[in-house]
C-alpha cells in the first residue's frame, strides 16, 4: 500500500502496520519534532499547551493518537477525537461511539511508502464509526479508496450586518463589484429591519440571550430535552461542552450564550470572532428555537461591530431559518465517513441533512486562520477555481461557461443535487434562485467571468436559465473586451 491508500505488496503494508503505534510518553519529543517540522512552531498543533489538552490531560473526552517511527523518528501521524453520536428521533435514540479523524500528516520524505495507509487503517479499527470534515483532496481520495463514504460539503451560511465596498474584500479573497456593493446597500438596513421584528417576537415569547463565563449542568437539561429533535448530534451535555470550550487552551476566545426562558435554558450559542467575521462556533436547541437563537447571535455580532456572521448548516429546517434571516449560502467542508458496524441505522447516518454539525465538531475552528485548514469563511463569491474550474481568458466559449456555471449552481444553491435541471430550465420556476440568490449569482458572475453587469442587464431574459446566463456572459465579453481595446 502506498501513502495514498494504494497497493504495492502486502509486506510493505504489514510493516507499515507494525511501525504504527499509540501515543505515549515514550515517542513524546520525537512526535514534538515532527509536529514543529509539519506544521509549524507557531501552530495550533505544536502547540504544548493545546497537545496537553488535546492527548495527555486526564479528561474523558482526550483524543487519540497514532504515529508511525522510522529510523529512529516520527515520520507519520494520525488523531481522532472521540464522541458519542445520538442517533435516532423522537424516543427511539441510541448511543454511537464515534471518532473524528483528525491530522493525519505524512513527512513528505516517506509518502507513497505505506505510512498514510497504516495510520488510516489503525483510525478505521479504532470506532464503529469514523468520520471527517474538511477533507483535502488529497485524503478524499485516499479516503474512498479505504472504504469511506462521501456525504458532500456541509453548506456554509453567511449573513452581511454591514453593506460592502467596492473594491474591498469583507472576507476570503473576494472583491465585490459596484453591482454588489449597491445591492448591500440596499439590503442590509432592511435585513436589520426584519431581525428587530424577529427578535421583538423572540422577546414577547419570553426569550432572553445572556452571556456566560461557562457551561454549568444546565445544559444537561437541554441535553435530554433537545436530542431527540436531531437524527444525528454528537453529544452536548456539561462534561462536553465544559471540556471543548471552558478548558481548551484558547477558552478566552469564545464567547458563551445562554437561550432562557425564565430560569430554562432552552438553547446556547458559542460564538467567536476573527477580524471582522463572527463565526457560530456552535448551537443547539430545539429547531423550534432557532429564529429567536440566531437573531441574537445578529444582534450580537453587529453590536461587537462584526461585518459578517457566518455559521454551518445540514439540516433543511436549519437552512430553512438561516435563509430567512437573509443569510446566503456558501460552499463548506468537505464530510466523509467509515461504518465499521454493519448493525448502525445507515438509512439514518448516511443521509447529510440528518446531520447536525457546526465548526465546533471534529476540529474546524482549531483551524480558522490556518491555511491547511481553509479559508475562515468562504468567499462571498466561491472561487470553483478551487474545485477545477479554472477560467483562464475571458474568450471562454458559451459551453464552457454554461458548465461552469451549471456546477456552480448546483453546489451552492442546489445542495449538489440537480434535480433534473436542465439548461434551459427556469432557474426562478425551479426554485434555484430567488431574490437573494440573485444577487449571489450576480456578485458571483462579475467576479468569475471579470465582467461589469449594469442596472439595466438584470432581467430574466438574461439571467433566468444556465444557457441565458451563458449566452450573456459570452455577449458582455465580447462588448467589453471590444470597449476596452477599441
């Protein structure tokens, strides 16, 4: 097997098995090393304080750890953050043991030479089921060749709380254009408008959000009370939440809220800020609550003067509530999974939107500035550069421009799934876009395509199907480009 989860002998598969082996104080400084060399002095992962948290405290909740030696030195390494899944609603829950597998890191010098795949193999065997977010292309298809299931990128949703600038990025690498910047404009102070209705209604409901310095055993009631509304939620009961937030290593960068109604905690929010983005680190509550938890977390935000909120989202009643609330929908990680116990409701498990799964699952907030680990929030506009397809001259024929846009469409508005759109299809009729994703879409093609779209351009005849939205881009090309040089 070769670091890449292929085949090249079964005797370089089984010593790389018996290079493999748990973590433990014998193999600390060579592991300190190699983690220093992969990722970083300065890194979250070479991090003594966060490597105590994470794999040598005494908590319940430490992860594991695998590293393959050779030569006398670390030169692999694979973790995973063990959780306890609820699978099931309304009274017929049970209990999973699950991992999330997390850094698995290869020194370059021994890759293609079977210590990927040995350290995977060991993940695999360690729970009946293994899961992951944020996963490179590189591990994706490693990962498929090892047996996991692909359940498609987790939807990140972003709010605006203040208009953008031409010109200037708000987040990601993204410069709006004068179209989007003037839809901002006009949009923003009403969103703000529709969040003071949603929260006076959040209000006379008897709903009140309050900061906390720390989970206490309130949430166990919640806990209990909540679950059996989610098909499939890792825990979230005190001794998680206490572990995750209260005692790890960065604990002063988030800020904890309490839903309550009365003395009832019926909901919390963690939230934290990096520049001018507020992400949702986590939340939970009953989706019944989900308005009145999200319109705090708004008015929170832009109260502490953040530009833009931002949070992960499955679950279609979830997505439901965000849309509502004006927040547009983005492209996110990446989530797989391995089920080693053919006993486990796959039906249940296997179904994305059954998921409940915010930046606070596996390790996705550990790496909000980190390049490894993506960018904090996805650019306004998503780059499909990123996912290969790469515009390289503004000539580009109509019928490459109608499949760019066709995969762009279909993973960010669309949740991947086509529904039997076809190019021709009204997009408005179909429900693909409405007047929010208009202006996603905009944004997005003037970003795309380094074209100018006027006032006067934004009509159906132009934008309601994948081919007329191809045909215009084409068009606008044409009549730029001849602007520009004539």
């Amino acid at each position: 097997m070769d670091g890449s989860g292929g085949s090249t002998g079964s005797g370089i598969a089984a010593r790389s098995r018996r290079d493999v082996t748990e973590y433990g104080p014998a193999n600390h400084e060579a592991l300190c090393l190699f983690l220093r060399d992969r990722f970083g002095a300065d890194s979250w992962q070479a991090s003594q304080d966060a490597f105590a948290w994470r794999f040598a405290g005494p908590s319940v909740q430490k992860m594991a750890l695998w590293v393959c030696s050779r030569e006398g030195r670390v030169v692999g390494q694979q973790a995973g953050l063990r959780v306890a899944l609820s699978v099931g609603q309304s009274g017929d829950e049970h209990t999973v043991k699950a991992l999330w597998a997390i850094d698995l890191m290869v020194d370059p010098a021994w890759r293609l030479r079977g210590v990927a795949p040995a350290l995977m193999d060991r993940l695999n065997d360690a729970a009946p089921l293994v899961a992951g977010l944020g996963i490179s292309p590189e591990a994706h298809r490693a990962f498929l060749r090892a047996g996991w299931t692909d359940l498609g990128r987790v939807p990140r949703f972003v709010r605006l709380l203040r208009p953008l600038q031409a010109g200037q990025a708000p987040v990601g690498s993204w410069t709006p254009g004068r179209w989007a910047a003037r839809l901002s404009r006009a949009a923003v102070p009403l969103l703000a408008g529709y969040d003071s209705v949603v929260l006076g209604m959040a209000w006379l409901a008897g709903c009140r959000f309050d900061a906390v310095d720390a989970f206490d055993d309130r949430v166990d009631a919640l806990w209990q009370s909540a679950c059996r509304h989610w098909p499939v939620v890792g825990w979230r009961d005190a001794a998680y939440l206490a572990w995750r937030f209260d005692t790890a290593p960065q604990a002063g960068a988030y800020e904890r809220y309490y839903l309550r109604r009365g003395t009832e905690v019926i909901g919390y929010a963690v939230l934290r800020r990096e520049r001018d983005v507020m992400t949702v680190i986590d939340y939970f509550c009953a989706p019944r609550w989900l308005p009145a938890l999200f319109v705090h977390c708004l008015t929170t935000a832009r109260r502490k003067g953040a530009r833009v909120l931002t949070c992960l989202a499955l679950p279609p009643w979830t997505r439901a509530v965000l849309r509502g609330l004006g927040f547009l929908r983005r492209s996110g990680p990446r989530m797989m999974m391995r089920v080693q116990d053919p006993h486990l409701p796959l039906t249940i498990l296997t179904r994305p939107e059954n998921w409940h799964i915010t930046d606070a699952d596996s390790d996705l907030d550990h790496r909000l500035s980190s390049p490894s680990g993506g960018r904090t929030v996805s650019s306004s506009v998503h780059s499909l550069a990123a996912e290969g397809y790469a515009m390289t001259t503004i000539e580009t024929h109509s019928t490459a421009i109608a499949g760019i846009v066709r995969a762009h469409i279909i993973a960010n508005f669309l949740f991947g799934d086509d529904g039997g759109l076809k190019d021709d299809d009204s997009l408005l009729d179909a429900g693909a876009l409405d007047s929010t994703g208009v202006m996603e879409l905009v944004a997005y093609l003037e970003e795309q395509f380094t074209i100018v779209i006027q006032d006067q351009d934004l009509v159906p005849e132009n934008l309601d199907s994948i081919n007329r939205i191809a045909h215009f881009v084409t068009s606008l090309q044409s009549r730029q480009t001849a602007s520009a040089t004539g």
